[in-house]
C-alpha cells in the first residue's frame, strides 16, 4: 500500500480564501496610510534576534506566519514606498502593480520558452517599450532583472558582434588584439562588472573624463580610442549615458552615436532611469540620439514606477541579440506543435533559462495608466526637482552642487568657516538625522570632494510641500548640530 498522498494546497480552501482577503487588505492599506509613518526606521535587535530562528520542521498555520510577517518584517522597510524616499534610484511601486504580482505568481510560468501566453504578452510589453523610446519595430529585446543585467546583456552582444573572432567557441583569451570599451569617469558601477564577468578586465573599461555639466568629453573620447588602435588595441564600444547616477547628467548622445557610426563602434546606452524621459513629449528632446543606439539598457522599476524588479534591454540587431545567447540543446528543441511550440523562446536571448513573468505587471500597468499618464508624471518628477533647486538657491544656508537636468538634486548645509572636510562631516550627520528621525531618505554622492545630499527623484507620491519639508529640516539639522558640537566643545 502506497503512503497517504500529501499536497502543498490548503486543506481548507474557504479558510486561505478569508486570509488571501485579509491580506489584500492589509497591504491595501499599508499603501494608503504610509504618508502617517516614519520614511524609514532601524530594524530593532529584538527582530534581528528573531530572524536568527532555526529552521522550522514542524508547521505552523499560514495565518500564524502571515501574523508574523506583520509583527516583525512589515514594519521596517527600506522606505521606497513613502512620499519622501528619494534615495539611490528606486521606483514606489504601485497598488495595481502590487496585485499584478500576485496574479503573476498564480500563473507562475517558465517565461524561458514554450507556446504559451505569457511568452505573448513580454513580446507586447517588448513593443510597447521599443515604441516608447522610438526603437525600429523590429528590433529585438528581452525583459530582465533590472538595469545591471540590462547592460550586461548589451555589453554581450557588443562583444560578441565586434571581437572580430567567434569570442563563443574560442573564449576572450584568443583575442588577436584587446578589446576596449568607453564611457565617462560618471558611468554607472555596474558596467565596471559587466565588462568584467565579460572577460575583458576592469582596465579595458577606458573612463574618459567629464565636462562641467558631467557629460563625457567628446574630444578626450576621440583621442582616448585613436591612441588605443594606434597601440594595438581594439576599440569596440562606446557606453552613452542617459542620465548619471551622480547628478542626472545626458551625454551628447547624438553626438557620439555620430563618432561610434564614423567608427565602425558600437553604440550602447545606459538609461537605467533616464531612457524613459523619452515618455514626456516635453522631455523626449533631452535624450535625442539615443534611438540611434544599437543597444538600450533601462529600469521599468525606477521611473515607470513598476514593483520591483522589472528592467529591460532592447538590442536593434535580432540576429546579433540571438546569435550571442543562443543554445539549443535537444531537450529545449522547439517544435511546430504542441507546448514546445513557439517562434521566438526568450532563453535564446540571455542568461536565463527560467524567468519570471515580470511583463505582466507591465502590461497591466500601462493598460491602467496609458503612456500620456506616465510621461506627466515623470515631467511632474523633474518640476518638483527644479522647485527644490530652487529652494535651495533661496536658502543662504544651502548650496547646489550641481546642474539639474534631470531628477537628481546635489547639495549640502554650507556655514562659513568649515572647509570642505568638515563641511562633509557636518552633512553627512544631517543625512544620518533625516534617515533615523524618520523624516525623509535622500542618500549621498561625492563631488568635486564635496559630499552631497541627494535627492533622486523617481516617487509619483512626493508632493511639492514635502521638498519644503526636507529644506526647512535640513536647516534645521544643520543649526542643531553646529550647537551640540559648539556646546560640547
């Protein structure tokens, strides 16, 4: 006699379904109510130690672990979702985006290949970007796991296209001369990994220095790729960025997608955040050029305001995009027929084999919102960054420490007397307050040895009073501090 048979199912469906409500709910909630809490808080020891439970053997109800995930995880996010995180560059999410999710989950298809309909909606969601960012319709793309593995897969056709040699079958180390690649000291550190895992060594990546807007020099590019061919090098990429991390900054790109054609180069850009100023009629100049790229790494997560993760590379050659991935071992043959059918499986174009079906919140996001929607919102972004800049300009003790482009807002509490390395100490403590107060979560950069407060602005919920707020706190941090010191001195 076999064993009673067991299943991961409920035993009690009615009861999941009053906690599967219950839970909507809540979450519901959460999102509503979560301008009424701290930005962020520090997870107490109390919760660490709890963290540290052994593994359970035993079960308990869903409804007892769903508690506990109330009582000790909801409490303490990152703070992404509120008003006035404006840290790093991550995107809020959105309600719609959240149940999308979970309609995703119940799914739950392999989006590596096979004849089914998910693979069908990643290809509409691939059209609608392509169209967005005004890519040739019949470019290829692939949905990933967020702007790093975006580049990555770009940098990998880059490669693989211009080695000169079958880079697949003889690796990077039967290179006839080494391959470079370009891009300003404002890159992204991501790029530094990819170019990395793809063989090549973080000396190939040449950083070219900057102008005083942030933009890559175009002439210091020129003269940085002549001297490498002329010293046996083998020029074969050039990274634009639309958008640094650092200040916001767009490289000329039509400009280099002039010097990458004259070149015979590859044109990548990187527009983690900033390709989708493409969005807003108002924008889209900003970023002209870049639909001359033959590669496009962006963040659906960041300023589409997509839960997390979504990203996306589009890659104007099909057949350079597949012929860099593609490996058809026999138990992934496609047939005519039948749930191996198919035309176009997505494991042919990256690294994954096994992927989520992130299209769908994608594909339900913009049927909720439409593309006009989307491109306000990302101008209202940057008018509110415009606004606190502003702000700042009107405040004798704050100071800009850098053109705003795009969303990214870089300054810092100035007082005379302090030189820089105090100065730095002074806002670093001040950024330290706003986090643990609760009040607002701008993270930092350093410029020119200046450390920054800055404001990455990709929240659809921050209102123009809450940069008022973060002004009049950062003064007041910054007089409070300066008392504490002078009185424990």
């Amino acid at each position: 006699m076999f064993e009673p048979e067991e299943t991961l199912d409920p035993q009690d469906w009615d009861e999941m379904r009053a906690l599967g409500h219950r839970m909507v709910d809540d979450m519901l909630t959460y999102l509503q109510t979560v301008r009424e809490r701290p930005v962020w808080q520090s997870t107490p020891d109390r919760v660490k130690q709890h963290l540290h439970a052994p593994l359970p053997v035993e079960p308990q109800s869903a409804a007892e672990a769903y508690q506990d995930f109330v009582d000790q995880i909801l409490p303490y996010p990152l703070g992404n979702i509120h008003p006035r995180f404006w840290g790093w560059v991550i995107g809020t999410g959105t309600p719609f985006g959240v149940l999308a999710e979970m309609l995703a989950a119940t799914m739950n298809p392999n989006m590596g290949g096979g004849d089914h309909v998910a693979n069908d909606v990643e290809r509409q969601v691939l059209a609608w970007c392509k169209e967005m960012l005004g890519f040739p319709h019949d470019a290829s793309g692939i949905l990933v796991s967020g702007g790093s593995m975006a580049n990555f897969v770009g940098l990998t056709v880059a490669r693989n296209t211009l080695a000169g040699f079958d880079v697949r079958a003889k690796g990077v180390a039967a290179a006839p001369q080494p391959m470079t690649f370009y891009g300003s000291v404002e890159m992204h550190s991501c790029l530094q990994k990819a170019v990395e895992l793809l063989g090549l060594g973080n000396e190939a990546l040449r950083r070219i220095p900057v102008n005083a807007a942030f933009q890559i020099d175009l002439d210091a590019l020129d003269r940085a790729i002549q001297s490498d061919r002329a010293a046996g090098y083998r020029p074969i990429g050039v990274i634009g960025n639309a958008g640094t991390v650092n200040t916001g900054a767009i490289d000329d790109l039509n400009a280099l997608a002039d010097l990458c054609q004259r070149e015979k180069m590859w044109f990548h850009v990187d527009g983690a955040f900033g390709a989708l100023a493409a969005v807003s009629p108002e924008l889209r100049p900003l970023v002209k050029g870049m639909e001359r790229a033959d590669s496009i790494a962006f963040d659906l997560h960041k300023w589409m305001y997509m839960p997390i993760e979504v990203g996306c590379t589009l890659v104007r050659s099909e057949e350079a995009h597949r012929r860099a991935f593609s490996v058809t071992p026999e138990y992934l043959s496609h047939f005519e027929r039948g749930a191996a059918g198919g035309s176009r499986w997505f494991n042919e174009y990256g690294l994954q084999l096994t992927r989520g079906f992130r299209a769908l919140k994608v594909w339900l996001s913009l049927k909720e919102h439409g593309i006009e929607k989307y491109g306000r919102v990302i101008k209202q972004n940057i008018d509110q960054c415009h606004y606190l800049a502003q702000l700042i300009e009107a405040t004798p003790e704050l100071e800009l420490l850098a053109p705003v482009p795009l969303n990214i807002v870089c300054f810092r509490y100035q007082i005379a007397g302090l030189d820089d390395e105090a100065l730095n100490r002074l806002n670093q403590a001040i950024m330290f307050e706003l986090h643990e107060q609760g009040i607002a979560v701008p993270t930092y950069t350093t410029l020119d040895g200046k450390f920054a407060i800055r404001v990455a602005h990709t929240n659809h919920r921050t209102r123009y009073e809450d940069f008022d707020l973060l002004v009049r706190e950062v003064v007041r941090l910054g007089q409070e501090i300066l008392r504490n010191q002078k009185e424990s001195a």
